[in-house]
C-alpha cells in the first residue's frame, strides 16, 4: 500500500479571547495601568478584565490517522469538535502546536468555493488564477481546460466576467476546477452545500471517480451522513479534537450517531457535557441529570411526548425560575424551542417533571439543549444554567405517513399535520 | 514528501517552492493589472496620470518657485526621472507591507508559499512603471534631439536602479508585513514614514546644488546612507546626465539592499506558518 497522509500526535491550541490589544497602543496603556496597579483604560468600567490570551482552547488533542493512495476520508462530528481545524493543518494553512503531519504528495484543499476568484476577469481567466492558487501550472490548467468548461456546464458564459454570474453558476466553475487538479490529495470541506441538487450529485461522483479510478485521496467534512456513506470509504469521527473512531464508514456513522444519541440511553449525567454559560458566575444553580420516564432507550415517533425528570440543584431558594428548551437536528441547527411557566426552585435537590412535545418533528436525531433561567427585576430573563446536547434522542416512525425516511434537505426540519388533501370532483 | 510541523529554524525559507509557483506569480501581476483597469475610459494611460500630476506641481513649486531644481536641466524631466523612481520603490514597498492583510481571506483557505504574494504585488508595480518610463523615454528623446541633456551610457544601466528599488520595496515591506501580522499600528505609519523619506532623499530638489548636501558638503556622507539616495542618483545621472555617481557609496546601498531582503525574508520564515491565526 502507498501511504500518503500521515498525522502523527497533532494537536492545534488557539488563545482564547484578543490575541494583543489588537493594537499596540491598546496594548501598551493596558501595560502602563497594570504597572500602576490601576484599571485597564480600554475595559468597560464593572466589566471583568478581558480574556488576556493565556486562557487556552486546544481544537486538536492529539490526533493521529494514516491515509493510503485511493482512500476517501470522511470526517465527522458535531460543530465545534475541530473538523475545520484538521483540514486547515493538512492543507497547510497554519501550523500545529504540536506533532507532525508527513506529505507525500501535492494538496489541493478547496476549504470554499472559488477562492481568489476575482470578479472583473472572466470565467475563462478565473479558470487559470484558481488553477494557479490551487497549484497548477498554466500548461496543466490547458491541458484540462476544455474538460472543466464542460464539467461546469458554462461554455456560454466563459468569456464574461465572473461579477456577472449567478451564485450558482460561480459554484459550478470553481467546483469545476478543483475536481480537475492534478493533485493527489483532494481535501473539500462542505462545499457540496451549495448549488443544485443536480450538480451536487455530479460533484460527488467525480469525487468518487477521483478516489476510485485515479487513484487519488481525497478527505471531505460534511454533516450530511448519505454524501459521506456514498463517497468515502474511511471515516473519522472527531469530538472535541480527538479522534473518537476511525474505520469504516457505517461503523463510523454509527458512533458518530451515537455521540449525539447515545443509543438506547434513558439516562443522561450532565457532569460532562458542554454548558453554554460562563463558568465564572456563580448562579449556585446546575443541572445534574435527566432520565426518561417509562422508556428502555431515547427512540420516539412523531407526537409522543418526551417525557422525563430533571435533576437540578440549587444553593439557594430562587421565585420564580423558568425552563427553556431548544430543539437541535443532528447537524447543531435549531429548529425550535419552547419555554415553560415559572417555578420555584428550592434548596436541595429539585426533580422537575417535562414532557416536550414532538408534535412536528419528523424521523431523525436530535438533541434537545436545556436552560434554566431567572426573571430578574426588569423582567429580563437571565441564564442561571445551560447543558448542550443534553437530551439526545432520535423519531422513528414506523408508518410512512407521517415523515418516514423525512429528507430534511428537501422539506426542512420540522413538519407539519395533518395535511388535508381531496379529490372533490372530477370530468371525464 | 513535506513535512508539517510546529516550528521550524530562522532559514526556512522555501525558495523552490516560490519558483514553483511562478505561474501563480504571472497570474496575480496580470490580475493586478486587468482588474485595476477594467471599465476605465484611459485604461493603462491612467499609469501616467499620477506621475504626471505630481511632477507639474513639484516643477511649478519646487523647480520654478524655490528654484530646488537642476541646473540646466528642464525642471519638468528632472522631476518627473525622481517621480516615477521614487513611486516604484514606494509603490513596492507599500504593497509588500499589505499584502497579507489585504489578501487574508485567500490566504485563510488555500496554501501556497506565502512570499508569493508580496513578489507579485511587487512585480505588479514594475508595469505601471514601464508605461511611466516609457513615457519619460518620449521626453528624453526630445531633449536630446534639442540638445538639451545628455543622455549617456549610463543610461543603460536604469534595469539596475530599478531592480534595486524593487528588492528594497519589497524588503522593507516584507520586514512591515512581518511586523503587521498582530498589530496594526506600523501600516499607519506607512504611508506617514514613506513621506518623511522622500524628502530626506533626492525627488524633489536636486542635492548636487545644495551645498550642505553636495559632494564635500557637511551632511553628504550621512545623506548618502539612505539607500534609495544612490539609486536615485545612478538613475538620474544615466537618463539626464545631470548630477554624478558615487561608486563607493553606490556599492554600500547595494549591501544595506541585501542586508534589508535578507532581514525581511528571516522575519517573514518566522511568521509565515502561523500568521493566520493572528492576523
């Protein structure tokens, strides 16, 4: 076997907060009032002084993977888990902080479509700066030219300038030119999103034809699991910057599905999971757990209740409290959310009874995300705690009216019901 | 096989690499140049405008008003040589320095050698001032039919005054581009510091008729330090025949040149792999 990607132990940091002053000014007053032990002059007067930049956030934990010529990589995992990060290592955009990644072969990396596209030249002039930005030379991007204009459907238009194009028209170009590089690794990061249904199908099978009969390695990000099950014949699934499988794809898919689903679950302990409040306050309020009434795993169908006990504690006695939760697809998109009436919570253990309704959600997974929060004397609300992914659950319908099999790119995430359809009449 | 890591020494300078883009560089440069005069009436006429501009006022000012001019040669060459030399090098140095915040966005989403960008930006300058010097050439031809100046020899040695003004634009703005990666303040100066030295150099007064500055005079051998002086002078001398050579100091211009693209190239290997998480 050829072996052309290796990543060895690579781990990405990024300082959270400004990096500097953002200028040197800034900077150097925020210097001189420290020595003076007084406030920082650009700091908003009661704010807490700025993340200062030694507060760290690694993006890549030690990751490690091996490539082989002809291998397609997909690589999974919810937002935030450092798929971006990975490809912008390999592709050489910026450096690790740590751990090496060996080449052995030229890179084309498509993080977007078109980049360095200007749009005073024409398509044709485009297709040579892409080809050029990408890492052909001009005799290369001629041998191919004619093979791109016919892949983008554009001959008409090529001699336009590209300021001229539909949005669609410009993905097509640039997707065309990236697919004809002659590169022996291709790396895409979700560009397939955009443009049609019908491009996007053509794209896909270039890509596949790339990896299978040319030989050539491609590694592509994406949240859509059929784009990934038809093109790749490797996954990585990522989370939180490591690597939490690699292997084959439907083995992947399934426990990159299992992240979010935690399949067959009833109980979810809250101890590790993202929370989406400052850490630095002390509202004295945390969720703990959840558990799902009457349940032997986290599997719904459409219109059923999510029916389940909430743990929270509390230091102190809080009236009122409410409860708000935001449903999320499998991908992070929200799709909806719902806050309850107020409470009162106590000190101590509080079990708090929820049924979530499901009423429009058609098959798939999602998560719910669940905040508490308190009325303050404006009547604003304010987050007292919040836990990402907390309740991961998946619709399945078992009859086909009601959104079986649901293509959540064609008709979106939620559904709706019933819809009311009749023939009321008809002529021979 | 590449390898990348997290850190790599002071030389790490991908040369090779560079050339291996130099399809990229021809293509940037003729980007430049279409992009800039797309749906313009003037086209690459509008190259001329400029200089053509400045040089009227700094002869009605400077040459016919303070009389800073050279002695026997018409003010409106005299000027016009200083001009476009000078807004080479500026031009270069200018662009060198914004060329990765001005390009962060490409930057940001594919790799090639990072150097690509501020040598074409630079080369980039080299056809505006073709079109200018072209345009000083019709003018000397004049002046010499007429007998006005003589142009001599040395003429043909402008390739390597011009070369120069672009390696020093170019050093310089690289050193800048280095600095300006994480903060900002140096690109305000820019453009500030480039015309404070234009008049510590020789564009717009002839320094072989000031006496603290001539040949001998107290100031001459600081003066003589700053490196476009000499580049300056061998330009002047070749096209117009006005002024003179050192060659001493010639040569020591040439060596801070170097010492400045090698000081610039250091700086950059150092920042190059990780500015785009700063910039």
């Amino acid at each position: 076997m050829d072996r052309i990607l290796k990543v060895e132990n690579v781990a990405k940091e990024y300082r959270l907060g400004t990096i500097g002053g953002a200028t040197l000014r800034g900077e150097l007053q925020a210097w001189w009032a420290k020595k003076r032990h007084l406030e920082n002059p650009n700091v908003k007067i009661g704010a807490k002084q700025p993340m200062d930049g030694r507060e760290k956030f690694l993006a890549l934990d030690d990751v490690s993977f091996e490539l082989n010529r002809g291998e397609a990589l997909g690589i999974i995992g919810h937002n935030g888990a450092g798929k971006s990060t990975l490809l912008k290592l390999i592709s050489r955009i910026t450096a690790p902080t740590k751990g090496r990644i060996y080449l052995n072969g030229t890179i084309a990396s498509m993080l977007e479509v078109g980049t360095g596209f200007h749009p005073e030249l024409t398509g044709k002039e485009n297709i040579y700066l892409n080809g050029a930005i990408l890492g052909m030379t001009e005799a290369e991007v001629s041998k191919k030219f004619e093979q791109i204009v016919e892949f983008s459907e554009l001959s008409k238009f090529i001699d336009t300038p590209v300021k001229r194009y539909s949005s669609g028209m410009y993905v097509k170009l640039a997707f065309s030119v990236a697919a004809h590089l002659n590169s022996d690794i291709m790396i895409m990061d979700e560009v397939l999103a955009v443009g049609d249904v019908d491009f996007q199908k053509k794209c896909l099978g270039r890509m596949g034809e790339a990896a299978s009969s040319e030989n050539r390695t491609v590694l592509y990000v994406s949240h859509n699991i059929s784009t990934i099950r038809s093109l790749c014949t490797k996954c990585l699934v990522l989370d939180h910057g490591h690597v939490s499988y690699l292997g084959d794809v439907e083995t992947g898919i399934a426990k990159y599905l299992g992240i979010m689903n935690e399949a067959s679950a009833t109980d979810f302990d809250f101890s590790e999971k993202t929370r989406r409040i400052d850490t630095r306050t002390t509202s004295g309020v945390k969720m703990i757990s959840a558990h799902l009434n009457n349940k032997d795993n986290n599997i719904y169908s459409t219109g059923d209740a999510i029916d389940f006990m909430l743990v929270i504690q509390s230091s102190k006695e809080i009236n009122p409290v409410n409860i708000s939760i935001v449903n999320q697809y499998v991908d992070g998109v929200r799709i909806g959310g719902s806050i309850s009436n107020n409470l009162v919570l106590y000190v101590g253990e509080n079990h708090i009874h929820i049924l979530f309704p499901t009423d429009n959600i058609p098959d798939g997974i999602y998560s719910l995300e669940i905040h508490v929060n308190s009325m303050d004397e404006d009547g604003l609300n304010s987050r007292l705690d919040s836990v990402k992914f907390a309740i991961p659950y998946s619709i399945q319908n078992r009859v086909g009216v009601y959104g079986k099999d649901w293509q959540h790119n064609v008709y979106g995430h939620s559904m709706y019901r019933p819809l009311v359809v009749e023939n009321v009449s008809h002529k021979a | 096989m590449s390898i990348v890591e997290p850190y790599t020494g002071w030389f790490n300078i991908d040369i090779k690499g560079v050339w291996k883009y130099k399809d990229l560089i021809k293509l940037f440069v003729r980007r430049t140049f279409v992009a800039q005069y797309k749906q313009t009436i003037l086209g690459p006429a509008w190259a001329i405008v400029q200089p053509f501009l400045t040089t009227v006022v700094y002869s009605l000012f400077f040459g016919n008003i303070a009389g800073l001019g050279a002695a026997g040669v018409p003010n409106f060459v005299f000027y016009l040589s200083g001009t476009i030399i000078w807004t080479l090098f500026a031009n270069c140095l200018n662009s060198s320095a914004n060329a990765f915040i001005s390009n962060a966005r490409i930057l940001g989403k594919v790799y090639f050698p990072r150097l690509v960008m501020p040598i074409s930006s630079s080369i980039s300058q080299l056809i505006s001032f073709g079109i200018q010097f072209l345009f000083l050439c019709g003018f000397l031809v004049y002046y010499s039919v007429t007998g006005v100046i003589n142009v001599n020899q040395y003429f043909f040695m402008f390739p390597l005054a011009v070369l120069q003004a672009l390696i020093l634009g170019f050093g310089f703005g690289t050193i800048l581009s280095s600095l300006t990666t994480k903060y900002r303040d140096l690109a305000m100066l820019v453009s500030f510091g480039l015309e404070l030295w234009k008049f510590a150099s020789p564009v717009a007064y002839d320094m072989f008729g000031r006496l603290s500055l001539a040949p001998g005079g107290k100031y001459y051998s600081f003066y003589m330090l700053n490196p476009v002086t000499p580049l300056i002078n061998l330009f002047r001398y070749g096209t117009l025949g006005c002024g003179a050579v050192d060659w001493n100091y010639y040569f020591i211009s040439w060596g801070e040149t170097l010492v400045i693209l090698f000081i610039g190239i250091v700086l950059f290997s150092r920042v190059e792999k990780t500015f785009m998480d700063t910039i």
